[in-house]
C-alpha cells in the first residue's frame, strides 16, 4: 500500500478514536448534551475528566454502604453542585471551580467514611 494511503487511513483512525472517547462524559452521554455547561464538558478533556473522576466519587459513596444520613447529604450536595455547575454555562473557570468544590467535599467524605 502507498505510504500516503497509510498515513491517511492512520489519521482517519486517530481521529475516530478521539471522536470515539469524547462522545461520553462519566455522568452523561455527550451526544444528548443540550445545556451550554455539558457542551462544553464534553469540549474539553480537562473538564471530561473532573467530570469522570466527581461522578466516580459519588457512585463510591452512594454504593459503597454508607449510612443513609450521609447518602442523603451527598445526594443533596450532588443537587446542588449540578444546578452549580449548570449555572456556569460554557465559563469554564466557573466550571472548574465547581467541579473542584465538589470533588473536595466528595473526598472528605470518602475519607471518613473510610472507602
């Protein structure tokens, strides 16, 4: 095969898996994003991530057997940090920042609780 020919079809490749691993944030599917703040989770990697990895952390403490009197405060604050961070439209800092809160009382959490 000509070598531009493989380099094409390697690229072609490349870019479908990037597109592939985009398509989903942690918490929801990025093609039924509709608010300007999932939009823009699912543009950027960084916030795909804190997503991931503040999903993750609440589905630990949910499922891990925690009394529920700290299920319910974690399911509060999850409320409240989603309205947060939809709140935040596309800023990103804004984002980042919620996302970050978020994250922190979710390890304190954590770690009381011993997970």
């Amino acid at each position: 095969m000509h070598p531009v020919r493989i380099l094409g079809l390697s690229l072609f490749a490349t870019a479908a898996c990037l597109a592939s691993s985009t398509a989903n944030a942690a918490s929801f599917d990025c093609r039924s994003a509709t608010l300007p703040a999932e939009k823009e989770i699912c543009a950027d990697a960084n916030l795909s991530s804190l997503d991931e990895r503040t999903a993750g952390m609440y589905f630990i403490i949910i499922g891990g057997g925690a009394p529920a009197d700290i299920v319910g405060q974690v399911k509060d604050s999850q409320r409240e940090f989603m309205a947060r961070r939809n709140a935040c439209g596309a800023n990103v800092d804004c984002l980042v920042d919620a996302y970050t809160a978020q994250m922190m009382f979710l390890k304190n959490v954590k770690s009381n609780l011993g997970l």
